[in-house]
C-alpha cells in the first residue's frame, strides 16, 4: 500500500535527495518511491524553483 505524505515530508525528502548526490531514478529505488510520481511531486510542490531562487 502507497504511504500517504505530507507537504512538509515531501519537501524533507526533496531536500534529501538533493544532498544525496544520487539522480532521481537511484534515490527513489533505494526509497521503493515511484521515481514518475517523485518528479511529479517536485513540480506540483514548485521545490525545484523555490531551489533555485535561494
């Protein structure tokens, strides 16, 4: 069964996979987290633009 997050989880793990060094396909496998909802998560969230801007 899928595990049900929050926003702020999502963000950790967005941070997380940021400082991990790994490309997404790798960070999810290692997570069992779908690696096309991952990224579809990141944009919904903006986490990527909110990156770049600070």
């Amino acid at each position: 069964m899928m595990e049900r997050r929050s926003r702020e989880q999502w963000v950790a793990l967005f941070k997380e996979f940021e400082q991990s060094g790994l490309i997404a396909s790798e960070f999810c496998r290692e997570r069992d987290l779908g690696s096309r909802y991952f990224s579809k998560r990141k944009k919904q969230l903006c986490f990527g633009a909110q990156q770049k801007h600070t």
